[in-house]
C-alpha cells in the first residue's frame, strides 16, 4: 500500500461521483446544482466539484463565500451560488469573482447593490423565500416585494429558490405540500408582475429523487452524489453507487489477562485472557465516542471496547492479527459493511455531518 504509514484515511471514489451525478440527471431530467458546502460534505470540494462538473452538473453552491473564493481560486470558473449571507468584509471579492449571492432580504439587497455600483459590477442573485425552514429569506407574499426592490437596485435576479425541512426524513409530512404551495403562490406573484428569474430551484437530493413535481428546471442536490443515502426513510437507491470508505490500520495487538481494565474510565474489563486491538483512529480524527462502536477486521465485524480515545481506540479481537491489518471504520470488508447511515445511527445524529465531521487531518486518498 503507498498509504502504509497514514494512521486512518479516506478513500474518495470520483469515479462513482460521476456515476452519481450522471444518475441525479437521468432521475430528474433538469439541470443540476451541485452543492459542495464544506468542502463537499468534507470529502474535498475541488476534485468533488470537478467530478461532478464532469458528469453533468452544470452549477455548483457553497454555505459560505470563502468556499465560493477558494473554488474561484483554484480555476473553477461556472456559477457558484453561496446559500448564507456573506460577511461584508468578503462581499466585494465575492462580487468581484462574479459568486452568485443569496438574496435573502432586503437590507441584503441594498448592501449588494451599493457594493455592485461602488465596483462597476452588477451582482448577480437568487432570492430566497422561506416557505418553512426558519432560517434565511423572506416569506412567500415578500418575494414580490423583494423582487421589485433587487431589480430596481439593478441587481440581476436571476434565480429564485427554497428549501425544505422535511422532505428527506417523511415524504408524506403535510409541510412539504405546504412548503411547495406556499413557494407557487410567491412565483405567481411574480409572473404577474412578469418577473421570470431564469433558474427555479428547490430540490435537495431527497426531493430530487423523491418528489418530480419539486423540479421546476433545476435541482440542487449534494448527498446523493456522494453516495450519501438520500431518504431517512428509504433504503439506499440501487441506481446509485457508495462513494467513501473510512480505513486505518492496526497498530497494536496484545494479549491481556482477564479482569483487566481498558481505556479511560475503565468502563470495559476482560472477561477472559482478551486480544485488544489498538486502531489509530479516535475521536479528534471525528470517530466519536457514542453508542456501540464497531468495525471490520479479517472480514469480520468486532466490537470497540472501552471509551474512545482522541487518536486511538481499542477493540476485542477474536485472536491475534498482523501490525498494519487494515481496519475499516467505514465501507466494505469481505462480506460485512457499515454505511453512513449506520453510523448516523449509532451516534444519533444526520449523515452528511458523520462525513462532515471527520477531521481535516485524516488524508483524502483518491483512488484512480
Ligand atoms: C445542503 C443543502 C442542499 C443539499 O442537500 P442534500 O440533501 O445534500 O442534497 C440543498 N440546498 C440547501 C439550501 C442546502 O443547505
């Protein structure tokens, strides 16, 4: 292995991000925004981003403008949407990299607009209506409003977008259907006003996959393309492929005498003479120490003993095994598996954020 002496990394398949995205397309039929918050979901935003330019996204979006910056930096030259609203020390960069801005009210607008006059530069935005979500843009009978007030500031509006809240975790929740009437009923105010933003969005990647009548002419959709499942209520999509595999090496094996306590806390003891793994993954690597820990070793699933540490953590193995056994903290081993989603599971939180979370330190390996 080249990777021999990395003490746990990520394996990033840009082949199947590709696939992925190709998949997004063909399910939906529209064009396709790609997000790539956070660094895509921490897994690298500059070879995510290119993988899925290649495999048909025509536009990306970022959380905040110095994601948008760095992108630009590195030669990424299509629109970038930033979802968040920029700090205003960042704001004439962003302007100046031709980012496209959230509009998301109007103290928004009129601080756009000063710094587009001030640089000779006419920004460009999406306005944003919450229809349910509680966090950025205005409501539905403001879009109108809002609208008016962007285009006379010479702001050129070209998207208008929302969000949904529930739409990945319950499909039949009544709020998606009100969150869709209540984004129509702000677009019919516009149209009567014939005012036609080019790009109409509103889809993740559960509603994209889910939901055809949240299309309108472009999806904005992340999680599916990293092999994320994209429904909390429905097994992983069979058209699409797994993307991340989380892996680290074990570093240590000795044999213990019975009764002997392990880690921080000693809340494991051995119940017999034991084989304790050490693997050099813990939780400042964002393997945390929550629920029920297991992984995959000589093709079999073994539990985690004893408290996570922050570089290491400890495992009850069935017997001894090589230094430098490969150890699968996520993805595939022989026949076994752990997918985000179990890991979501054991450590009670969303999906994306187990990606999300997983320290910058832990190397990003691409696999070609
Ligand atoms: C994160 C995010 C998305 C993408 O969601 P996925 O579930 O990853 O497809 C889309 N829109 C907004 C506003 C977001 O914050």
């Amino acid at each position: 292995m080249s990777n021999e002496h990395t003490s746990n990394w990520l394996e990033i398949d840009l082949s199947a991000v590709r696939h992925n995205t190709r998949e997004v397309l063909r399910q939906t039929g529209v064009a396709l925004m790609a997000v790539v918050k956070a660094n895509a979901y921490g897994l690298g935003a500059l070879p995510v981003s290119r993988a899925m330019l290649a495999g048909g996204a025509t536009c990306l979006a970022v959380a905040r403008g110095c994601e948008a910056l760095e992108l630009r930096r590195a030669g990424i030259q299509v629109p970038i949407l930033v979802f968040g609203l920029p700090a205003e020390a960042e704001l004439d960069a962003l302007i100046a990299a031709d980012v496209t801005l959230t509009l998301t009210g109007f103290e928004a607008a009129e601080m756009y607009a000063a710094r587009g006059a001030v640089l000779g530069r006419q920004p460009r935005v999406h306005l944003k209506v919450d229809t349910g979500m509680g966090r950025f843009g205005v409501l539905a009978d403001e879009a109108l409003p809002l609208a008016r007030c962007a285009l006379e500031a010479g702001l050129d509006l070209e998207g208008i977008y929302t969000h949904f809240a529930m739409i990945d975790s319950d499909p039949r929740d009544p709020l998606n259907a009100l969150q869709l009437e209540r984004f129509r009923q702000a677009l019919a105010a516009l149209e009567a006003a014939a005012i036609r933003p080019l790009w109409v969005h509103t889809a993740n990647s559960a509603a994209a996959l889910g939901h055809p009548e949240t299309h309108f002419n472009m999806v904005r959709a992340g999680s599916a393309m990293l092999g994320i499942r994209p429904f909390y209520y429905a097994p992983f999509p069979s058209y699409l492929k797994r993307v991340v595999a989380w892996k680290t090496r074990l570093v240590s094996c000795r044999e213990l005498p019975a009764g002997w306590g392990v880690s921080y806390g000693q809340t494991y003891h051995t119940r017999a003479d034991e084989t304790i793994g050490v693997i050099a993954a813990g939780y400042a690597d964002g393997f945390r120490r929550a629920g029920r820990n297991e992984v995959l070793v000589n093709g079999q699933r073994v539990q985690v003993v004893g408290r996570v540490c922050a570089d290491n953590c400890m495992l009850r193995l069935p017997g001894p095994l090589p230094l430098g056994s490969e150890v699968v903290l996520l993805g595939q081993q022989g026949g076994q598996s752990i997918q985000i989603e179990d890991l979501a599971g054991r450590w009670n939180t969303a999906q994306s954020d187990v990606i999300s979370a997983i320290a910058p330190r832990v190397e990003r390996v691409y696999p070609t």
